[in-house]
C-alpha cells in the first residue's frame, strides 16, 4: 500500500526526561491505536528547551546513543510497532555533542540517526554553545515506512538540505523543530516570522515533489536566567503533500497528535507534471559551493 498514517507529536515540555517520555508513551500508543505506521516526535523532546542560556551545566542532560533513552524508544517502537523518529541531545565523547535525530524501527531497532547540520547562534537559541555541527551528510534512513530524509529544526529554512535528502531517494521530508516568538515581538512580526517558516517548508515540499512533516513544540518556557524574556514555541505542526498543500495541520497554542494520511505514491505522478530533477542545470550550479559570490 502506497497510503501511510503518519502522526505528530505536538507537545510541551513538563518538566523532566521522565516526565516527558511518559506523556510521549501515551501519545505514541494514541497514534498506534488511531492506525499509524509512523510517529514523528519533536526537537529535543525530553526536556526544556534547554539553549535559551549558555551554561555548561546543561551538558549534563546530555547522553550516549545507544543509551537510556534510545532504548526506552526503542522499547516503546516495538510495543506499539511503529516507525518513530526522536531527537536527542548525544554526548558522542567528553567534550563533544550533537543534536541528533533518530530512527526506530518497527521491531525497535535503531536503523540511523541524523546530527543536525546547521546550528543556529540567536538570542534565545545558543546552540553553537553545545552542539558541534553534524558530520554524517544528508543521508535518509531505509524503514518499513518509507524512506526517510530526517533533518532538524533549523535545517529547514535551507534548500539545499532538502535538496540532497530528494537526490538521495528520500520519500518523506521530516523536521523535529523547537521554534518560537519572542514574547516582546508585536503580533505582526509573530505572523510574518511563522508564515515565513510554514512558507520555506511547502517550499520544499514544492520544488522536489515530496511531502513534508513537520513536528513543533508548544508553549511558553522562561529563561532560567530571568535575563531574556523566553520562548512562546508556536506549535503549528503540519503535514503536506508533494504539491505543498496542506493535509492537516495543529493549532499554535495547545499540545495535540497530528494524524494525517499521505500518499506515497503523488511524487512520481507529481514529478511526472513538474520535472524540477529532471530540468536542474546540474552544470551551472558550481558556485553555490562559494560562501558568496563576490565581485
């Protein structure tokens, strides 16, 4: 069968590893009872969005993949036998961490996992504080469900990211993402900054004719400095098809599973009508390999 429930887990934080894993149980077996085949969860799930300070304490939260969380994943995959994706704060050695994606299998199994590539540096979201860049490229994992172009949160806002999942067979475009508003932002910016982020994805989805899930968090979380003025993370997370439409899509305010039924089968009939791979000038396109063009 070419049709896939896929669900997002749209949550806020509550407090702890333990506090949240058991509330991403919940909704996991919710998604698996609704029919699910595919279970996407958010950036950094097991906790507070912990990069609105710089405070090597936080490191602490880090730990090994394959560790205590992967397995309880893994675990909690079979149970409910369904392709998940997580996303991890690893410790890959003593002075050296990633923000990372990983991939269950049905079985439990951990097929791959993706280190989140670009690493953002703004007020409130200090990531190059704790993560080194990723170092294992663009390269989608083989699962019972599809084969999945994983990328992060701030990967989304680039093209080329999603370009090379596509040209690596990737079937299904999927970011965990914490983004929000900065609370001292007005109301138009706060629409401009979420249009722009829902508009760069069914960009993606566009342009290489894949459907794309992306999964937010929810929420205020102050800063446990009292320093900045915190994160109101905008939920909204949706799922397109290849065409960039909508197939469903979570309010902006509250926890919420996002189920959706996405067939796998439109991107051949989609790239059949709009060749984009077909009709890339694969020759003109050296300098983007510049960091600018200068002169």
């Amino acid at each position: 069968m070419t049709e896939l429930v896929v669900a997002l887990v749209q949550e806020r934080n509550h407090g702890d590893a333990d506090a949240n894993l058991a509330v991403i149980e919940q909704r996991v077996r919710e998604a698996a009872a609704a029919g699910a085949g595919l279970v996407v969860l958010q950036e950094l799930h097991n906790g507070p969005y912990f990069c609105q300070r710089e405070n090597v304490d936080e490191f602490d939260l880090a730990e090994p993949i394959p560790g205590p969380s992967t397995r309880r994943l893994g675990e909690l995959a079979a149970a409910c036998r369904v392709v998940l994706v997580g996303s991890l704060f690893e410790r890959r050695a003593p002075g050296l961490y990633h923000n990372t994606a990983v991939v269950f299998e049905r079985d439990g199994r951990l097929l791959g996992r993706y280190r989140k590539m670009h690493i953002p540096d703004d007020p409130g979201y200090y990531e190059k504080f704790y993560f080194t860049p990723g170092d294992l490229g663009f390269e989608p994992v083989d699962t019972s469900a599809g084969r999945l172009g994983v990328l992060v949160c701030w990967d989304q806002w680039y093209p080329e990211a999603a370009r090379l999942m596509a040209l690596a067979g990737a079937e299904l475009l999927i970011y965990p993402t914490a983004i929000g508003w900065d609370p001292g932002d007005d109301q138009a910016e706060h629409a401009r900054q979420r249009d722009a982020w829902i508009t760069v994805q069914r960009g993606h989805a566009v342009a290489n004719g894949l459907p794309v899930l992306s999964c937010n968090r929810v929420g205020f979380e102050a800063d446990p400095d009292g320093v900045g003025r915190g994160a109101r993370f905008w939920g909204s997370s949706f799922v397109t098809g290849p065409q960039g439409e909508f197939i469903a899509q979570a309010g902006t305010d509250d926890p919420e599973l996002l189920l959706a039924r996405v067939d796998r089968a439109r991107t051949d009939a989609v790239r059949r009508i709009w060749p984009f791979l077909r009709d890339r000038r694969i020759d003109a396109y050296g300098d983007l390999l510049k960091r600018y063009r200068d002169g």
